[in-house]
C-alpha cells in the first residue's frame, strides 16, 4: 500500500542538514553524547597515593641530635589547592606537635595557635621505624594534604573536602632507622581533621602512629 504523505509531514520530516553538515556534526553530537555520560557517572575522586608500592630507606641519626615531635610552621591563609602553598620561607614558626592526630568542629581555635580557620602548615621531622618490613600507611584529613616520607610523595589528597581517608600507600622499608617526613597541609574553614594511620609488619589493622615514632632535630 502506498503510503500518502501531507506536505506538512514532508516539511517536518525533510533532512535539515546537508551531507557535508552532518558528516560533522554527528561525530560531534556522538562526543558531547559520550562526555555527558562520563559526566553524570564522575563521583568525588579518592584520595591518591603517589605510588602504588615503593621502598623506603631510613637513615641513621644519634638520638642525642633528636627531641620529641614534630616541628611546624604555619601560614594564614584561604587554599583550596596544597598547589597553591608557597615556599615554606613564607611560614612562620610554630610550636612542635607530639602527634598526628587532631580533630577540630569549629568554635575554638586550632593546632595550638589562635586561628579557627584559614590555615597552612608545613610539618616536618623523622618517622622512626624499629621493625623493617611491609608497612601500609594512610591518612585521614579536613581540608588538603601531602605527605612526603624518604623524598617519596606517598599520600596526595591536594583539594579542599570533608573528612575522609586517602588511598592506601604500600610501603617496603628493608631496615631500622628515620625516615626524614614532610607533610603540608592546609584548612579553609569549618572542620578540620589530620591524623596518620599505619599498619605494621604482621599486624591485623591499621592505628594511628604513635607519638614515640615522630622524632625532630634538635635546634643548633
């Protein structure tokens, strides 16, 4: 049966494109298809390790040259990026931290200065490992952070977020000793959280490392 088609439906359903104006245009019609997809399906990214797996090689240093904790500088400052931090010759001194492990809900101040925001701080010293071994370290945090072990960038979590775990870093560390650390880390506002978390050799679980590991040098 031959179908009659009205002049109106010829006008609707008549090519509204040329060849030539299609050749291009369905490539990129089939491009913005395949971006909006990815779009939509895209969540809150993870925090990143560096590296997969790596080794770590302590040093040796006399402990009369050490003290306790960690030594910190601190900047005032709106970051949303650890990238944005400048040169550490920007920070000003603080007083040293026993330990990684701090957790803030806003109202007074924090990390033993007299700010409740805006904050940059660039932590360093040594991590003393009495056992070698596997070790797995990860980090929980509230705004960015980077942590740098042995010259080696395990933990990356660099943009501003809620509290949350970073990927997991798989470290080997074939004997006893410090491993020189740096960590930078930065808090826009609100809340805020910084606590480092290792599992040792042979160990079931992860735990929050011990003041007793965290060694700095002593002032000359």
């Amino acid at each position: 049966m031959k179908m009659d088609i009205s002049p109106g439906w010829r006008r609707i359903m008549k090519p509204r494109f040329t060849k030539q104006e299609s050749r291009i245009l369905i490539p990129v019609f089939t491009l913005w298809i395949v971006v909006s997809a990815v779009g939509l399906i895209q969540t809150d990214p993870p925090a990143i390790a560096a590296d997969a797996h790596m080794i770590l090689q302590p040093i040796e240093i006399p402990t009369e040259k050490l003290l306790p904790g960690l030594d910190v500088r601190i900047i005032e400052k709106f970051f949303r990026n650890i990238n944005e931090m400048p040169e550490e010759a920007a920070f000003s001194k603080a007083r040293p931290i026993r330990k990684l492990a701090y957790r803030y809900e806003g109202g007074t101040t924090m990390f033993d200065t007299d700010r409740s925001l805006a904050i940059g701080m660039s932590i360093r010293g040594y991590l003393h490992i009495e056992e070698p071994g596997s070790y797995e370290f990860q980090a929980r945090s509230n705004d960015g952070i980077r942590v740098k072990i042995a010259d080696k960038v395990i933990i990356e979590d660099p943009d501003v977020h809620s509290d949350r775990l970073s990927s997991i870093a798989r470290c080997d560390i074939p004997k006893a000793g410090y491993l020189p650390m740096h960590l930078l880390y930065f808090q826009r506002k609100g809340a805020a959280c910084l606590e480092l978390y290792w599992k040792r050799p042979k160990a079931a679980a992860f735990e929050i490392v011990p003041e007793t590991a965290f060694w700095r040098g002593k002032e000359p």
